[in-house]
C-alpha cells in the first residue's frame, strides 16, 4: 500500500500545515539521517561562528564607556562587517538545507515513499545546492537593499520572491527565471504566502525559545550578585549555540510549507476560470 502524501492538490493554509507535519512524520528518519550528514556540519560551523560574534559584542559593549569616538565608528563598522557576513552564511547553509529537503522531495514524487535512494540524493544536492545557493542569496541581496530604504517594500519582495528556491530545484531553471516565477505565482495569493511564512518563522523562534528554555529559568531562579551581573557564563554560551543549531534544524517546516504551497498555487494556475 502506498502511503505517500499528495503534493500535486490545492490546499488551504492548514492543510498545508497538516500535510506537512504529515510528510515529517512519514520521512523524519530519513530526513534527519541525510541531515546529519550533509548539513548539520554547515550548521554548527554557523553556530560558532554566531556565538563568537556574541561574545564579541558582549565584550565590546561592556568597553564603549570607556572608548573613544574614532574607535567606536571603527568597531561599529567592523560589527556591521561581521555582521554581514553572519546573514550570508545563515542564507548560505539554509540554502543548502533546503536544497537537500526539495531533492528529497523531488525523488519522493518520482518514487514514492519508502522507494528514496540515498545515493541519488547524494548525487542531485551537488547540482541542486549551487541553484539553491544563487536564488537564495539573489533573494536576500533584493529584500535587504530594499529593507534599508523602507521595511514595506523588504517584506514584499522577500515574501514575493518565498517560492524562488524551490522553483529552481524542482524546475531545474535560472535565478531570474525562478524569481519571475515565483513572483506570478505567489501573487494569486499574497496574504496566504506571507501568513504560512510567518507560521514558519513562528515556528524557528519557538525552536529557539525551547532551546534556551535553561538559560530562562536559571535568570528566574537565581540571585546574581551585581558585581558579576555583567559577567556571562560559559555553559549559556553553549546553550546559545545550541539553539542556534535547533532553529536552523527547525527551518525544515517553512521550507516544506513552501513546497507544498507551490503546488497549491500551480493547481489554481490550472484552474479554468469561467467566462
């Protein structure tokens, strides 16, 4: 019997939620195995490299009492810098995860479930990745310049612009095709796509409220003395990073939203509409 979930149907928002965690719950294993092996590491490296950049503006602030102007304006741009940096590596290895999550799903289309070689996917991230990787940074490069001239016109474009990943991992086609792409079809429902997205980032942040859940409780439990209230301890840097991994871990839900909610959108493409 085959127990595979219909991607090719029009949903509503919560069916896609509901088929969704359906699909999660079918191929977690399998999923996560392919995780492990191909992204988690990508993940951590980006945890490091977040909680260093923590600590380091932890340090700077306890400083900027005591620093002069010029060395501020200079420690300013190289937080902005790092910081930078930090959003593209983020892009950079959700771009990858989800390129590994599309190829999963390109194969559970064609073979069903339980009928996924691991192989195969192996052999289609190496392509799928660098597709992935180019839109998604394409897409973030045009929310964050709009984002710097008016909030609006960021959440339009990168709401607008949610299904270009996807379209260029399972169409197989260019950046710009797949922003034009994504663009004409989210704009049959915009309201819709920004409200799955918004659960999806939902979603992230309590991921990464339950990871630092400790750090939460030993604020509310315990007494700090002031003289060392400035003074963070070692093990919530972990916890940090922690969550850091668990977010990006929890990325997994808006990314199949979108796969789904693609094929939502092609089939009312499809749909004639009477005269």
């Amino acid at each position: 019997m085959d127990n595979s979930v219909n991607f090719s149907q029009r949903r509503e928002p919560g069916e896609i939620i509901q088929a969704t965690f359906a699909f999660l719950r079918s191929e977690y294993k399998n999923l996560f195995r392919l995780t492990a092996i191909y992204i988690l590491p990508f993940m951590i490296l980006f945890a490091i490299a977040q909680v260093l950049l923590q600590i380091k503006i932890s340090d700077a602030a306890r400083l900027i009492p005591d620093t002069e102007p010029e060395l501020l304006l200079q420690e300013l741009g190289r937080f902005y810098g790092n910081f930078m940096i930090i959003i593209f590596f983020n892009t950079f290895v959700l771009a990858l995860f989800a390129a590994l999550i599309y190829s999963y799903i390109a194969e559970y289309l064609d073979k069903g479930h339980g009928h996924i070689s691991d192989a195969v996917i192996s052999a289609q991230l190496y392509h799928h990745s660098a597709r992935a990787i180019l839109a998604a940074i394409t897409v973030t490069v045009l929310s964050l310049t709009s984002l710097m001239f008016f909030i609006l016109p960021g959440i339009l474009i990168a709401n607008s612009l949610s299904l270009a990943v996807f379209i260029s991992v399972f169409e197989k086609r260019g950046t710009l095709y797949a922003i034009s792409r994504s663009w004409a079809l989210v704009r049959r429902q915009w309201w819709v796509t920004l409200s799955l997205n918004a659960i999806g980032v939902l979603f992230i942040w309590l991921a990464s409220i339950t990871a630092t859940l400790p750090v939460y409780l030993h604020g509310l439990f315990t007494v700090t003395d002031p003289d060392l209230a400035e003074v963070i301890p070692q093990w919530r840097w972990w916890v940090s990073g922690v969550s850091i991994v668990v977010s990006s871990m929890a990325a997994v839900f808006p990314i199949v939203f979108m796969a789904f909610h693609y094929f939502n959108l092609r089939e009312r493409e499809k749909e004639v509409r009477p005269l």
